[in-house]
C-alpha cells in the first residue's frame, strides 16, 4: 500500500502535526496565504493519514527539512517526492501541492473554495440585512402598540371624566356646561322639568330626582326597571345608562306643587340660620318608606346644613333644628 493511500484514520494528533507543518512551511516562505488557507481547510476535512501526506509531502518543512523528514515529523508516512508542477498562486520560492493534486482539479478547488467564502460572505450580508429589517419591524410595532395603549388609556379617563361630568351628583355640580333656559328650583323650571319626563319616559313618576338650578338627574320609571338620565338644556342624554332592578316605590313628580320647590332653598336656609347659602339641590325619593323631598345646602362648595320635608311642604327631619 503506498503512503498516500494510508487507509489508516487521521486522528486530532495527526492533523495538528500536519497542521504544524503547513504553518512552518508557510513561516518559511515555501507557501502563500491562499495555499495555507487551502492546505488547512484540507487538513479539516481529510479522513485518512494517506489524505494528510498528500497535504505535506511536497512540503521541506521547518529549517529545510526533507520532504520526507518533514512527513515523518507530522506523524506520517514517508513518501517520494516527485518535482511538482509550479502553482499558479506562489511566488518565488514557493511550492505547490504537486503531484498530489493536479493542477487543473488545484484550480477548480480553489474556485469552489473563493466562491464559498463569496457565498458566505454574501449570505451573511443577506442575513444581517433580515436581522435589520425583523427589528425595525419590532421597534415599529412596539412603538404603534405603546401609542394605541396610550391613546386607549387616553380616551378612558376622558370618556370616564365626561361621564362624571355630565351625570353629577350631590357634590359635584358642574360648572360650564350647557344650561336650561330656566332655574329648574323655580316654579316654572319645575313645571318645564316635569313635563319633559312625561314626555320622554311616558310617566312623571321617578325612582329618584337630583335637582340643581341649571340640570336634573334622573333615575326613571322604564318596563325593565329602572334607568339613569340627565335633562339639561331642554333635552335628555342617557350616556348609555345600564337598566337596573327597581329597589323602592317611584315618587310622582306632579304630585309635588311647583310654588312649593321655590320656596324650600330660602325656607331651609332660615330654619337652618344660614342666610348666605351659595347653592342648594333637591333629592327626591322614597327610600324612607315614603316619598320625601331632601334640601341640601352648601356655603362656600362644601355641604352644610340639609331639611327633609314631606310631599305637602312639612318638615320631618334634617341636620339641625331650629326651636
């Protein structure tokens, strides 16, 4: 068997001697950069210690050894070594692989060999220019869902806060939205107030009312039950008002003289000695057991004193009496 067609397995030893000696020879000046390249990229890949000599035989290794010497150093078999055709790629001094590996299959090699790195070199191009255009892809689309979430978030709190401000309640009156033509607390806003429920609900009965001068909260009569509205500026606004169950007996608003609505704000601002009164708004409902009417008072924003009175005007009950 010759030493080229050493079927024996190249181990980790014998491709590091080979590899020495590749480095040695091309320290030396015996090889160029692309011959090294290539010769290492051989050592790599071959199987046998037969596909190493044919890596290094041509080779004198280090301090001028012998070709044969050199074999030997590297763990592999001597071999003869015939005068190899010149390589195209050396220069002066250099060897190429020789015999080992013909000229024409040389070339060709080393072609396959350029065009895989070109290959590689574009393919890593190619894939940088994915891995850019995958994250300009996720930083767009963080950046459109955190401005959606915002904008969300946004429209909540307004559409929350317009809520409040449209619906109000005992202590928060508004103050810059539109107005009835009429103080609702006055006989004829109460007369306008009623009549307007009747219309839109069918009835003037309410679960509950909450009165200010210029708006009205509504809790009215519906078949299901009971749903929330608001009357300002001569018309009515649902905001979308869930129906909810009814817990108490309505109140009817007819029953209640509208002469009777302007006179509570002044009637408990004396029994309450609170002359200087700056706002006042009526409750009406039957959550006691009977219907009632509750005047509230406030001085300076805050609430201070309140009266409960019967349907008729009488009082029965409130935060202070007077004797």
């Amino acid at each position: 068997m010759s030493d080229v067609s050493d079927p024996s397995r190249a181990g980790r030893g014998d491709r590091k001697r080979a590899q020495k000696l590749i480095d040695a020879a091309y320290a030396a000046g015996q090889l160029t950069a692309a011959n090294r390249a290539f010769r290492t990229e051989r050592v790599e890949s071959a199987h046998t210690k037969g596909d190493l000599a044919v890596l290094v035989r041509d080779l004198s290794g280090p301090a001028g050894a012998a070709p044969a010497a050199a074999a030997g150093a590297a763990g592999l078999p001597p071999t003869p070594t015939p005068s190899p055709p010149s390589d195209p790629t050396a220069g002066p001094g250099t060897k190429s692989l020789g015999s080992a590996i013909p000229p024409d299959q040389l070339n060709a090699m080393k072609g396959r060999s350029g065009s895989t790195i070109r290959m590689s070199e574009s393919m890593r191009s190619a894939l940088s220019g994915d891995v850019r255009k995958v994250r300009r892809v996720v930083l767009f689309t963080v950046i459109g869902f955190l401005l959606l979430c915002g904008l969300g978030i946004a429209g909540i709190v307004t559409a929350i806060f317009a809520g409040i401000d449209q619906v109000g309640g005992p202590s928060d009156q508004p103050a810059s939205q539109p107005t009835s033509s009429v103080n609702l607390q006055t006989a004829k806003g109460w007369s306008e107030l009623v009549a307007a429920i009747d219309d839109e609900t069918g009835t003037s009965r309410v679960y509950d009312a909450v009165v200010y001068p210029e708006y009205a909260s509504i809790n009215a009569v519906v078949d299901e039950g009971g749903m929330r509205i608001v009357y300002r500026g001569g018309s009515f606004s649902t905001f979308n008002s869930p129906v909810t169950p009814a817990t108490h007996d309505p109140v009817d608003l007819a029953d209640i003289d509208g002469d009777l609505i302007e006179s509570l704000p002044d009637r408990t601002a004396k029994r309450q000695g609170m002359p200087d009164y700056d706002s006042a708004y009526f409750i009406v409902n039957a959550l006691t057991g009977r219907p009632v009417i509750m005047v509230y008072l406030q001085q300076q924003g805050r609430l201070a004193r309140w009266s409960m009175y019967d349907l008729g005007g009488k009082v029965i009950g409130g935060s202070r009496l007077a004797g």
